[in-house]
C-alpha cells in the first residue's frame, strides 16, 4: 500500500522539473493525478509515459483554468482531496538597479501572477470539493520565502508572499482544509523566467554545478527534484499529517544552520 492510495489529486506545473518529479513519486504512492500544464508539448510527452493521465492545459493565474483541472478531477474520479500547487517562475536574481525602467511592471506582473496570484486562484478554485474530501493544499515556495539571494527582488518577495498565503488560508479554511507548504533549497531543475526580459527560452537552473551547491549547504549533497519529493506526499497524506496545518517544511538542505566561519560544525573528521 501507498501513503497515498485512493488520493485525488491536482499538481499545477506537473509537466516538468520538481512538478513532474511529484507526479511519478504521487503515482508510485497510489495517487490519482490531474495535471494542470502550461505546455501542450508538455502534456503531450507526459502523455507518452502515463497513457491514462489526465490533463488540462491552462495558464494556473485563471480562475477558470483552474476550475477546470477541478472539473476534470471529479469527472474522472469522483472527488478532489488534494491540491499541489506547483507552477512558478523564477526572475533570474535580476538585480532591482540593473532592470531596465521599461521591463519593470511586466517582470513584475509575470512573477507575481504566477507565484502569487495562481496559488489563490487554484485554492479558490479547489476550495469546495476538498471542503466535501477533508482535504489539503500543499504550495511550493522556496529557500527564498525566508533568506535572501535565493532569486532577485520579485521571486524573493513572490515566495514571502507565498508563506502568508499558507498562514492565512490555514486559518480560513480550517478545520476542513489544511494548507501548508515545501521550501526546497537549490536544484538543478526546469524553473524559467520571464519572457520579456528574454529568460523563457532556456531552463536557469539545469546548469548548477552540483558541488558547488552542495558546498554550501550542511548536509554536504546536490538534490535532485526527486529528494524533495516526500515532504509533498507527507503533507498529502491525511493519515500521516492530519495534525499539521499551516506549516512550511523547509527542505533546503540545512540552509537555516549554516555556520559563520564553516558551513557545518562537525562530520568528516572535526
């Protein structure tokens, strides 16, 4: 038996990078999935590996994409019981000085309804049918929802922003709903940024060096999308977390310990 066998569930952001990597790890676990994808050509290579996927391809900042992926989930399946709130876009650690004044509004606007505005879409969305479940949301932020330099100013304050929407929709929707959170630290993955500062185009994270992030985290490894993966299955899991509402798991590597001189204090012979 999986963690999550009979488990309903929507992942925005499915066809690639951590979003794809949730997928297979959920199906593994017994889930049911419907993915919500941008990318037709996407969907269309997610098709090739799971023939009996369910998809919509929509953009995640609209109401009704998302209030399709949740008519999908419940033509198909009969019910929702959760919902993973995955797509985002990064802003390249553009720094604010160097922005050209005419990119400003639309790298803000891009980042924000994406990071932002689509996670309270898909929860608006989503909030009848897991009220009738009991079930979750579960939204991924990032290292950059609590330090600095995880991405320029508008990914940072997007994933911020993303901490009080877990905190504030906990509480509204509680005790029928709970709404927690990953943050992930770095890894080599699909995110991309926006399109009119030229950032869409290719993949800003796949060329990482993998010694060098793990250099700096204390637990001394580059993750791959796929180590992330049980803290979503945990969080989806009303057997497993029903006590947890609210809450961000911070898998980041051990960013938050980092020492001043060392990057961790003891191991490898201290």
């Amino acid at each position: 038996m999986g963690w999550l066998d009979g488990t309903v569930a929507i992942i925005t952001g499915g066809g690639s990078g951590l979003g794809r990597a949730v997928l297979g790890r959920f199906r593994t676990e017994g889930a049911q999935i419907v993915v919500l994808e941008h990318s037709k050509a996407k969907i269309d290579e997610l098709r090739e590996e799971y023939p009996d996927l369910v998809a919509v391809q929509g953009d995640a900042t609209t109401l009704e994409a998302n209030r399709e992926a949740v008519e999908a989930a419940v033509n198909a399946f009969g019910r929702l019981d959760s919902f993973i709130g995955n797509a985002g876009l990064w802003d390249g650690n553009t720094a604010l000085v160097g922005l050209p004044d005419e990119e400003f509004e639309d790298t803000f606007r891009s980042v924000f309804d994406l990071n932002v505005k689509a996670y309270i879409a898909g929860a608006k969305a989503a909030h009848d049918e897991l009220a009738k479940s009991g079930g979750n949301i579960v939204y991924t932020l990032s290292n950059a929802s609590f330090y600095p330099d995880g991405g320029g100013v508008w990914y940072t304050a997007s994933k911020h922003a993303g901490v009080g929407i877990v905190r504030q929709l906990a509480f509204e929707f509680a005790p029928d709903i709970r709404v927690n959170g990953v943050a992930p630290g770095a890894f080599a993955s699909d995110l991309r940024g926006p399109a009119n500062l030229g950032l869409d185009r290719t993949s800003l994270t796949r060329d990482r060096n993998e010694s060098a992030i793990a250099a700096v985290l204390p637990l001394d490894f580059s993750p791959a999308a796929e180590d992330y993966t049980g803290a979503y299955v945990w969080l989806a899991s009303n057997r497993n977390s029903s006590t947890t509402t609210g809450a961000v798991l911070q898998s980041d590597g051990g960013l938050g310990v980092r020492g001043i001189g060392r990057v961790a204090g003891g191991g490898k012979g201290a």
